[in-house]
C-alpha cells in the first residue's frame, strides 16, 4: 500500500521540479534577452563602452552554452533594426547606462549559482 501512495507523489514531485526549473530557464533567456536588446540600442546609439560592458558580463557570468550566445545575438539584431525601422532617438546616455546596470545585475543574480 506504501508503494501505491509513494509513486503518485514522486511523480508529482518530479512534475513540480521540471516546472521550476522551466521556470528558471526562462528567466534566463528573459535576462539575456534584454541585454541584447539594450546592445541594440548601443550599438545603433554609438555607445561603445556600454556594449563592452554588456559583452563582458555576459562573458563572466554564463556558462559556455551556444543557446545563451545565440539568444544574446538574435536579440541584438532585432533590436537594432527595430530601432532603425521606428526612427527611434537615442536615449540620454546616463539614463541608458543604468538600465544597463540593472540588466547586468539582474543577470548576475539569476546566474549566481552557475
């Protein structure tokens, strides 16, 4: 009888931990995501050194796994023509470079345990 009752919870359990770590996944590509989206925007904003520093806290803080890079790069690109596509202007330096901020510690905080 023990068995019987010991399967449906394991299996829940399992079920339970797949959607967390789906869960967790996603934020992942969420945060990246946003980094290339504001890369894009550097890029076509000219500024360089908030795209150094998007490159290189990405670097440090992912593991080396294509899906990430190709994630970071896919995003990039549509953000870049987006911006062009909308005639977008360039946000004011100082206010961009803290939301870059904020992206790499939101980054840095859902990649601690890497």
């Amino acid at each position: 009888m023990g068995v019987r009752l010991a399967i449906p919870f394991l299996l829940g359990l399992l079920c339970f931990s797949l959607v967390q770590a789906e869960e967790a996944q996603d934020k992942k590509f969420e945060v990246i995501q946003k980094l290339g989206e504001l890369n894009g925007v550097a890029l076509n904003c000219h500024y360089l050194n908030e795209t150094q520093r998007m490159k290189k806290a990405l670097v440090l803080a992912l593991p080396k796994r294509r899906q990430y890079g190709e994630a970071f790069d896919s995003e990039t690109n549509t953000a870049f023509l987006k911006f062009i596509e909308n005639k977008a202007s360039c946000p004011e330096e100082a206010a961009f470079s803290k939301q870059v901020d904020d992206a790499i510690f939101a980054l840095d905080s859902v990649f601690a345990d890497q």
